[in-house]
C-alpha cells in the first residue's frame, strides 16, 4: 500500500490567499490553477485524486507541492528563464 504524503506546511494567512485565488476570474490562469492543486492537498486530497481531478499528470502535483513547500506562495509564480521573453510579458513592462 502507497504512503500518503503530508499536506505542505501552510499558515492561516497563506491559505485564505490560496483560497482567493482559487476562485479567481482576474488572476492568470496558471496561478489559479497552482493555487487549486494546493488546496486540495492541504484538504488532505492525494496527488492521484488532485491530479485526475484537475487532469494534469502526477509530476505536476508533485513539483507544485514540493516548490510551495520549500518557498510558500512565491513558490506558485514562474521562475525567469534564459531566452527571448514571451509576447504578453511586454505589455507588462511599464517604462519608470
């Protein structure tokens, strides 16, 4: 029989964000979906019912639950990479 594996460390505050964005129509997607694998695993959901439930594969679970684990909710939003940047990060940037 598998292990079941704890729900990542979360404090009250962290959680009602997660929530938030959960429900989110304003936020980017991707961020509202992290924010909903999370939930459901600090609801005590295992990574095969979150993944199935949110039809994504298991890895995903797991690497969104190990980075919120190590860096909390900073952990959620994309890391820089090398290369040319995408199109819509430009209309992001605003000249100082």
């Amino acid at each position: 029989m598998p292990r079941k594996a704890l729900p990542p460390p979360c404090n009250d505050k962290d959680r009602q964000t997660l929530k938030e964005w959960a429900v989110s129509r304003s936020m980017e997607a991707r961020l509202v979906e992290r924010s909903r694998m999370i939930c459901k695993l600090l609801d005590g959901e295992s990574v095969t019912k979150v993944a199935s439930d949110l039809k994504v594969r298991l890895n995903t679970i797991i690497d969104w639950r190990n980075r919120f684990s190590a860096e909390g909710i900073a952990g959620l939003y994309d890391r820089p990479r090398s290369g040319k940047p995408q199109n819509m990060m430009k209309s992001f940037v605003h000249a100082s």
